[in-house]
C-alpha cells in the first residue's frame, strides 16, 4: 500500500500547486479521497497517509466499509444519485451528501437524520453541461431548491456539486467550473452563507481549483485504476 501514501503526497503537491497559481491559500482546498470500489485495505493505508474524508457512491458497499472501519475517525461522504428507498441509511450513516437534486430527498434525509448527530452537510448537484445522461438539477432551479432546503431541520445546506462532461482541454475544463462558481456567487449575495464548492476529480481538479473549488474529488489518482465497470472519479 505504499503506492497510495506516494499517490497522496503527489496529489496534495498538485493541489497546493493549483492553489498557488490560482492565488489562493492551498489550505482552502480540501481533499475528498473517492473510495468506492477499492478495498477496506486501501482506505485504511490512506487514513495512515493522513487522509481523514473518504466519498462512496455505492450504498451497500459503503455500509460495509463503514461498519468495518468504525475504529477510525473518518468523514464519509455520500456521492451521487440518491434514491428514497436509501435515505434513512444514508442519514444514519454520512456526514456529508453529495448529489442532492431533489426537495423530496431532501425531505426524507432532514426528517431521517437521528437527532443525536449534527446536521447533515448537503451539496446540491447541479447539471452544469446540460447532459441528458447526468444527474443534477438545472441551472435555473438552483435558488428554488436551495431556499426551500434551508428551511429544513436535520440538515445544512452547505453549497453546490457538479461532474461536468469529460475534456482534456484544461481551458474548456474551466467554463462549467467557472459557471458554478457564479452561481454559487449568486446565491451567497442572497446571504445563504454557502462555503463548499464541491467540482474537480482526477483528470480536471487544477481547473476546478482555478475557478474556485474548495473542495476536489479524487479517487483514480489516489487508488489506481477502478474495474471498467465502475464510474470515473
């Protein structure tokens, strides 16, 4: 597992690398480490590296590994689609909730939270690229929904999430990042207090952090190559 500890060290160098030419405080940049599909073993040698925030995306995967890791100290984030059937588990179980794109779901996750947690940490995804196949709200809705989650127990809005469509050209990498980050401006001229920029994964993260992203999802880049099947992150 030595692998992961020279991945990680190589990727917090690229972060703070970003920051930097970005102009900004690379302790601005969080780390979320994507850990679907890889194993109990590889999460653990990451939390030896120092890593503490770890995103799943797969439910009954996720449980498990939660359940197995109890001994450690980890942040778990839930990524992605979430349908109503999971959300008491996700409320049980998740500090965060990336992929929230519906009042419904919102609904279930504030009234499921267990009082004796904090409150739920909440992304809204939005569909930057207008892609049929992608999951998120629209750029439209965006100011209904998070107006109508602030409102809601059990739960914080803590601000916007996005996967654009996959480029290699690091200049049009920025347009969807730069397009959430105004939105997200927008939304704090409102005085929602947003503070989380949740865009950037393994192949784009230094134009997310150019744009704005305060926090980056990485997983290929820390864990090594997922089985086809599995999503890109």
């Amino acid at each position: 597992m030595s692998a992961i500890l020279s991945n990680l060290q190589v990727v917090r160098l690229a972060i703070k690398n970003a920051a930097i030419v970005a102009q900004r405080d690379p302790a601005s940049v969080h780390l979320l480490a994507v850990s679907k599909t890889f194993p109990e073993s590889a999460i653990r040698a990451a939390y030896a590296a120092g890593q503490r925030a770890f995103g799943e995306n797969y439910l009954q995967e996720s449980l498990l590994k939660i359940a197995a890791l109890k001994d450690l100290a980890i942040e778990w984030h839930f990524i992605g689609p979430i349908q109503s059937n999971k959300t008491r588990d996700i409320a049980e179980n998740f500090a965060w909730v990336h992929g929230v794109e519906r009042l419904k779901i919102a609904e279930r996750l504030s009234a499921q939270r267990p009082h004796n947690l904090p409150p739920l940490n909440i992304c809204l995804q939005v569909n930057v690229s207008g892609e049929a196949s992608k999951s998120g709200v629209t750029p439209s809705e965006v100011e209904s929904l998070a107006h109508a989650l602030i409102k809601l127990p059990g739960i914080k809005l803590r601000g916007l999430m996005a996967i654009p469509a996959p480029c290699d050209d690091p200049r049009l990498q920025q347009q969807p990042f730069a397009h959430l980050a105004a939105i997200f401006r927008g939304l704090n001229s409102q005085s929602l207090a947003l503070d989380t920029l949740s865009m950037g994964m393994s192949h784009d993260f230094p134009a997310a952090i150019a744009a704005g992203a305060t926090l980056v999802r990485i997983g290929t880049a820390i864990f090594g190559d997922r089985p086809p099947a599995a999503l890109a992150g």
